[in-house]
C-alpha cells in the first residue's frame, strides 16, 4: 500500500513539476526562491498523502499551496504595509470615499513583490467592482477611475449630485466590505 501511495506521487510529480515550476517563475523573480517554494508544495504533497488526507484535485491543490507560498514569501520580504490604506478621505465632493487608487496599491516600481501584491488588488478590485450594482458601478468608475466630478457625471447623466454621491457611498460601501479579506491578508505581520 505504501509503495503504491509513493508510486502515485511520483507520477503527480512527473506530471506536474514543469507546469508548476513555470507557474511560480512566473510569479517569483528569483530562481532559488521558486525553486523553494516548488520543493515545499511537493513536501507537503508528501505530507498529506503520509496522513492519509485524501485529495479531490491534486493539481488544483498544487496551484493553490504554491499560491499561498508565494503570498507568503512576498508578505516576509515586503518592505511597507498598507497600513493606512483603509483610512477615509474628505473632500468638496464626497464626506466618506476611499482613497485615491494610486494610494491603495503597491507602485509598479517598487520591485517584484510589489508587483505582484499590485496585480492581486487589481485583480480583486476589477471583480469586487464588476459585483456592484450598475448605477453604482457606473458612478464610482466615473468619478474615482476615469477622475471626473460629481457635477459633470449630473450633467452628462441627468442625475442628481445627491443621488450621486449615494450611489457612490453604498459602492465604497460594498467594495470595502468586498475587499476587507484581500487587505487583511496583505496586511498580517
């Protein structure tokens, strides 16, 4: 039984190992490190199959241990949290809207790390986003993506300044709520 349970990781090995090295060297600039983090999901691979914990997908289950490797080798290196991100901002237009996208991700300059937290938000944004409600969504890109005023979004759409910035508030509302794990995530020592 044993000698079987080896056999079948071996072949999952096999089988897996080229599409998952070029997964996390996709991800990880340094060629040790994603050597590491393909030597860890293969250990734990080892691992569960030595307790016996059985495994529906196992390539599903390799992508996401090397997912989570790799957000854990940038969460040791990275320089800065966000640790002001969920802070509100006030201007003219809006009492209660979050910062300026600029602000809330990582600058595509700051190293590999940073880029690769930058792709994650963005990713999440988009989808968090593309949840919202059509009025919402189509308020909140306006004013907080494309940079526009709520008096231009009036007078282009015919719809009241106030109703606006209600829309806009139950947007930041949901995508703050929506993306309260993400930053969570990046956030922990």
């Amino acid at each position: 039984m044993a000698l079987e349970q080896d056999q079948r990781i071996s072949e999952v090995v096999k089988r897996e190992r080229s599409r998952l090295r070029n997964f996390i060297r996709r991800r990880v600039p340094d060629p040790r490190d994603a050597e590491d983090i393909l030597q860890d999901v293969f250990y734990e691979l080892m691992e569960v199959n030595r307790l016996l914990m059985p495994i529906e997908h196992v390539t599903g289950w390799l992508f996401r241990v090397a997912r989570n490797r790799i957000t854990d080798l940038f969460r040791k290196q990275r320089p800065e949290s966000f640790s002001d991100t969920a802070v509100a901002r006030n201007d003219d237009d809006d009492d209660d809207e979050l910062l300026v996208l600029e602000d809330l991700v990582p600058s595509p300059d700051a190293g590999p790390e940073a880029l690769y937290a930058r792709k994650v938000l963005l990713d999440e944004l988009e989808l968090a986003i593309d949840e919202l409600p059509e009025e919402q969504r189509e308020v909140f890109v306006a004013h907080e993506l494309e940079g526009r005023s709520f008096k231009e979004i009036a007078a282009e759409t015919g719809v009241s300044v106030n109703t606006l910035l209600s829309r806009k508030r139950y947007a930041v509302l949901h995508l703050r709520e929506r993306l309260q794990s993400i930053y969570d995530e990046f956030t922990k020592a």
